[in-house]
C-alpha cells in the first residue's frame, strides 16, 4: 500500500510541469513493487522452475 510520505517523495522527484497521466503511472508502478517486495516477504514466491512449468501450459 503506497503511504503519503511515499506519494509525498514521488511527488517531490517529479518536474515542475507533468502530466496527471505520468503521475498515476508512476504510482501504480511503485505499488506494484511494493506489492511485490510484500510478497516476497511473506514467502509468497514461486520458483523459476515452477514459472517455467506454468509458462509451458499456457502453449499447450
């Protein structure tokens, strides 16, 4: 979950002028890999070796 100090320093990073577009793309990007060191944190991760096997059955 993206926090305000979080959205505060995003804001920060960005230029003077920008898009409200840019700024939502960033955001979601950065909850994403939140979401995903979360994750990984948690244990919730899949092997190479079992993505692989997932990947296989979609071609089949």
């Amino acid at each position: 979950m993206l926090t305000k100090t979080r959205l505060k320093e995003q804001i920060e990073s960005f230029p003077e002028q920008f898009s409200i577009d840019e700024l939502v793309e960033k955001l979601i990007l950065i909850e994403k890999i939140e979401n995903g060191n979360m994750q990984s944190e948690k244990g919730e991760i899949i092997t190479d070796t079992e993505l692989d096997k997932e990947i296989e059955k979609w071609f089949e």
